[in-house]
C-alpha cells in the first residue's frame, strides 16, 4: 500500500531567517531585565531566603523542629525530595529519549527542560542532606568509619546508597550534557558581545568554540553517546529511588511494581513542570514562534499516557494487595482510601488520574491556560502521591501500639516554600544569562533544511 | 585533506568563501572536493548534515574513547565495591553471598559516571578547547550567527584562483576573500565586474 506522507506543521513558525532566531533568542540576554523579571526574581529571592532561615533554624536546633517522630520517620522532607527528584526527569528524557527517537520537536524545549532538571535535583538534594543531621560530620559518608578493627566503609547493599551514587551520576551527567549543548550558543552570544563583561564571560565559557565543521562533527558523536548512556541512566535514577522503599519490609512499599510506577509518574510530574515554565516563558519572552502550539499538544499527551500509566499502577497496587492475602498489605491500602488521610489519597487520585484524561479533547490540549491549570494540578497530585506513599504507610505499620499521626511545622512547610525560591532563583537566572532555547539546534530545523 | 596546522600559520594563503544558504554551502564544499582542492575547514553556526562527507573527513575515533572510559568506571565501581564489601570487611546479611545483585546499581551508575565524563573529556582535548581560550580562526563575526564560511588552502600554484572564485560565487557565495601575508584581498567587486 501506498501512504501518502501528510506534510507536518512547522516546527518554527513565523518564516525565521538563521539571523531572526540569532536575534531573539539573544534579546533578553543583551538587554536590560524586564519589570516582569525582576519583579519575578525578587519574589523567588524572597522565598530563597526563607529556605535559608528555616535550613539554619534546623541546624541550630536538630532534626527535632521538624513534625517527625519515632513511628513517621520520613515526612515531608523525602516527600519533598522525591518530588523534585520526579520533577527533574523531563529534562533529560527530552533531551536524550527524543534525540535517539529524532523527535525534532524536542529542539526548541530541550534547553530550557534540562535546566529544570539540574535544578530540581539541586532542590531535591537539600532534604536528604539536611535529614541526616550535622552536615559538617559529612566525611563520613565517603571514608572509611575508623574502628579498632579495620575499616568500615558504607554499605552498598543498601539502596540508600545507590541511590546517592544514582543522584550525583545523574546530576552530573544531566550538567555535562547541558553545559556541551550550550557552548555553540554561549559561542554566538560571545560573538555578538558589546560590553566588556559579556565578551569576558561568554569568551571564558565558550572555549575557543568557532563553528568548525569538524568540531560538529565530533559533537554530533558525542551528543549521541551522551544520548545513548543518558537514556537507562534517567530510568535508573528513578527505579533506584523506589528501590529505597521496594527493598523495605513496610506495608504498602514492599511492591515490585514500584520501579516503573515510578519512572512513569516522575516523566509525569516533570513533564508538568515543564509546562508550567513554558508556558509563562513562551508567553512573557514572546518565544510562540519557537514554543508553539503544537509543542505544548506533544508534551499533554505525554502527561496524559504518563497519567494513565500511574493509575493503572495505583490501581494494580489494590489488587495485588487483595490478591496477596496478607493482612497487613491489604489494611496499608484500605487505610490510605478510608483512613485519617483519605483527602491526600483522593486528591491524587483525581489529580493524576481523572484530570489528565481531558487531554483526550483536542480543545484542552491546545489552549495554553488550561494547559497550565492543568499543569499546576498535576505537580500537585504528584506531589500527593509521594505524601500518600510515605506518611500513610509509615503511620499505621505492624503494631497498633506504635500508631501516630504525622503534620509538618512550620520549619518544613518552609523549607519546601524555600527550595521553590532556590528553583526560581536559578531559573530566573538562567533565562537571563543563557539562551533558554538552543539556537544552533533551531537553525538547523528552520525551513528547507531537511 | 591537508594538516590544520596549516592554517594557522599565518604565511600561508587562504581563500575563503562566505555564504548564507546551507544548501548552496554544501553542494558547493562538494564540489570544491571533487575538483581535488584542499578544504582546510568549514565553519557553520549549526551542524549541516552530509557535510563531513561532502568534506571527505573521516570517521571520528571518540566513540572508541568512550568505550575505554566506561571500561575505566566498570572497573574501577567493580573494585570500589569488591574492595570495601567483600575484601577489606565482608558484611554478610541474611547469609547472602556479599558479592551478588546489590553491587549491580553502583555499578551501572560507575561505568555512566566515567563514560560521560571521559567523552567529555576527550572531546575537549580533540578540539584543543579550554575555558578562556581566544577562538582561533574567526573570519567573519557572523560564523556563529547565519554565515557559513569554507576555507580552501591557495599556496598551491597550480590553482587558479579565479576560476575557484567563480565556483565559489556561482554556488551561492556572498562573499569571498583570500587572506594572504598582507591581509585580507576582497575578490567579490571582481565578481561584480565580471
């Protein structure tokens, strides 16, 4: 049979020459900030340095200023840390599962997508780190715990320890990747420089780059390599954070189905962070040209399969503790949907589940505003879902006796405000000083050249 | 294909020619390489596909690098954990081998670990790039921004100049210069004349 290929839209719309996206992209970096930004900026500086009060409200005074107690020993601190973590999983799924499947739709978001996840992990890191009490004690982590018998290294049967070797892989890894994308662009600011300090800086971090073909050359090499390793890497970071509940003897963590239940709901979550930042930037930095329609429409159906593949876990998770005929099992999951806290359950449920599937109407999956409520909606059910996961199960364990309920303080809830006004704070930044689409990468997909 | 070196030194002569159309830019390098002219580079502000075999360069080494890097970071995350958990203090929990599957995660994030960075690494020192550096050819401030620029080396006596600046200028070019121990020579108002 004969298919008649149907001509795609354009990926950039607005008949850009090479020197219109050199320009616009280049604008708000070679101009004076906008009200917009530095009323934007400000505001992220402010809940900043909340993070910075309630982090040394913490060390001033112990892990004990935080809700937990002896039966809730994670809280909100590893419901944050997941959080971002899943947050930071766009980004490189962008980048390097697009790139191998040449989705060249990917071009004009991977920028902006990987920046989110360096700073999302960034954000995540702050919670495990400060959990674990005195930061300056941290030697320990990484040499040998001296004792009258020998040496005691750290463990690497324990999953929390994969998962710091996974979360600084990833982290540095998702940094190389991003900084190497950006060096032609970084090239061509440089180029363009007018102000002693841009062609100093631009100069510094553009590494004598100049366009030569057979420096393309071997980064087109290089960018398929980082690709190809990125790719298990990203859906390892996760499997490996679920591991630190899977390998755990608690009800309601102790499930095979967690790995990829949770790559699945981390590419939701980050692919809904992704479009909560682009839609706001597409619209105040004027990029509809670059960001278009059509991009948005690719990332809600993303959202919506994602979605859908969560729920199926939540729901293949009630069965399998039914089907498992273990008492404990099977109270964890009735007490999460009738328990103390049936409003965290159901506010998931809708929210990751029932909400995403409006994205089946094309109306909803073209219209940015509802793309962004939605979007708002889905970083909150995600975050519901790591809270339902970790304070319900710990709650209400094995002994009756030891049952508790868990509420943050104010020092926590400030915490996490704070790590949204770091991820602000190095956004806003970002936008700023770097070309938050990659230029080199939209050149190459303007008109004719196929 | 002659040395980049070459280039750099700044007795010898070049003829550059500039142009703004990709396609143009890479049909004409093609033809500039079959007429067995040294193409000494070209530069673009993207990745032109096609255009390193329109060049006749070969095939780049950085893969096999990478490969030994990764090689690098299996080993030594293999060693690393043998070392700590099985050698130096063997802990035994549920009577499990303590070398086994749980060594497999920081293992795999070991072998990314080095692979990244050894690639990275390497394609750093392969460009001879380094934080700070003055970029050494520029020809045109716009190589980065919408200009495409090939650069042919012209000591050889047996080219003839204008018939290449022809060649250049009916391929697409918009303008083409030689550099010569005296500085730049403008050939495009030779165009115009002609």
């Amino acid at each position: 049979m004969i298919h008649d290929s149907v001509i795609r839209p354009k990926l950039v719309t607005g008949e850009k020459t090479l020197h219109d996206v050199t320009t616009e992209i280049c604008r708000p970096i070679e101009n004076k900030p906008s009200t917009s930004w530095k009323v934007g900026f400000t505001l992220a500086v402010i809940f900043f340095g909340l993070l910075a009060l309630t982090l040394t409200i913490t060390m001033l005074y112990g892990i004990g200023t935080w809700g937990l107690n002896k039966t809730v020993q994670w809280g909100w601190d590893i419901t944050n840390f997941v959080f971002w973590v899943g947050i930071g999983h766009a980004g490189t799924l962008i980048s390097a599962i697009l790139l191998l499947f040449r989705q060249k739709w990917r071009m004009s978001i991977n920028r902006s997508a990987e920046a989110m996840t360096i700073f999302a992990v960034l954000c995540a890191a702050i919670f495990p780190l400060f959990h674990m009490g005195r930061l300056w004690v941290g030697m320990y982590w990484v040499l040998p715990l001296p004792n009258a018998f020998g040496s005691l290294w750290g463990n690497f049967h324990s999953p929390l320890l994969w998962d710091v070797f996974a979360i600084t892989t990833y982290f540095s890894v998702s940094l190389v990747f991003w900084y190497l994308g950006m060096i032609p662009d970084i090239a061509t600011v440089r180029d363009r420089a007018t102000t002693a300090g841009r062609k100093f800086w631009y100069n510094f971090f553009s590494m004598g780059w100049t366009g030569s073909v057979r420096t393309w050359n071997r980064y087109e090499v290089v960018s398929l390599i980082l690709a190809g390793i990125s790719t298990p890497l990203v859906l390892s970071v996760h499997t490996i954070v679920s591991m630190d509940f899977a390998t755990s003897v608690v009800p309601g963590w102790h499930t095979t189905i967690f790995p990829p239940y949770f790559v699945a709901g981390a590419i939701f979550s980050g692919f809904g962070m992704v479009l909560t930042l682009l839609i706001i930037a597409r619209k105040v930095m004027n990029y509809q040209d670059y960001i278009t329609i059509g991009h948005l429409e690719a990332m809600c159906k993303v959202v919506m399969l994602t979605g859908t593949m969560v729920g199926l876990a939540y729901i293949t998770e009630f069965f399998v503790a039914a089907y498992s005929g273990v008492v404990y099992e099977q109270y964890a999951f009735i007490n999460r949907a009738t328990g103390p806290y049936w409003w965290a359950y159901w506010s998931m449920m809708t929210c990751n589940l029932v909400a995403p599937q409006v994205f089946w109407f094309k109306w909803a999956r073209t219209t940015p505003w509802f793309i962004f409520m939605l979007s708002i909606v889905v970083n909150v059910g995600m975050w519901f879902e790591r809270f339902v996961i970790i304070v319900t199960s710990l709650h209400r364990e094995y002994l009756p006796s030891g049952w508790v309920m868990y509420s943050p303080t104010w020092v926590e809830i400030g915490i996490f405000l704070g790590t949204f006004g770091l991820f602000f704070t190095c956004f806003f930044l970002f936008a700023k000083f770097l070309p938050v689409i990659n230029m080199s990468e939209v050149k190459s997909i303007l008109k004719n050249r196929e | 294909m002659i040395d980049k070196k070459l280039f750099l030194d700044k007795n010898k002569t070049v003829i550059f020619g500039i142009f703004e159309n990709p396609d143009q830019f890479l049909s004409t390098v093609g033809k500039v390489h079959s007429k067995g002219l040294d193409i000494i580079d070209c530069y673009s502000p993207f990745p032109i596909h096609g255009i390193e075999k329109a060049m006749g360069l070969k095939r780049s080494l950085l893969p096999v690098g990478a490969f030994l890097a990764g090689l690098l970071g299996f080993i030594g995350a293999g060693t690393l954990q043998w070392y700590t958990m099985s050698y130096d203090w063997p802990i035994v929990i549920g009577n499990k081998p303590s070398f086994g599957v749980s060594y497999v995660p920081v293992w795999f994030e070991g072998t990314i670990l080095f692979t990244a960075f050894g690639i990275a690494i390497l394609f750093f020192i392969r460009n001879k790039m380094l934080h700070g550096k003055m970029p050494s050819e520029r020809i045109d401030m716009r190589q980065t921004d919408d200009r495409m620029i090939v650069a042919i080396a012209s000591d050889n006596p047996a080219i003839d100049k204008e018939e290449l600046t022809n060649l250049l200028f009916d391929g697409g070019a918009v303008e083409v210069k030689e550099r010569t121990n005296h500085g730049y020579e403008d050939f495009t108002d030779a165009n115009i004349t002609k």
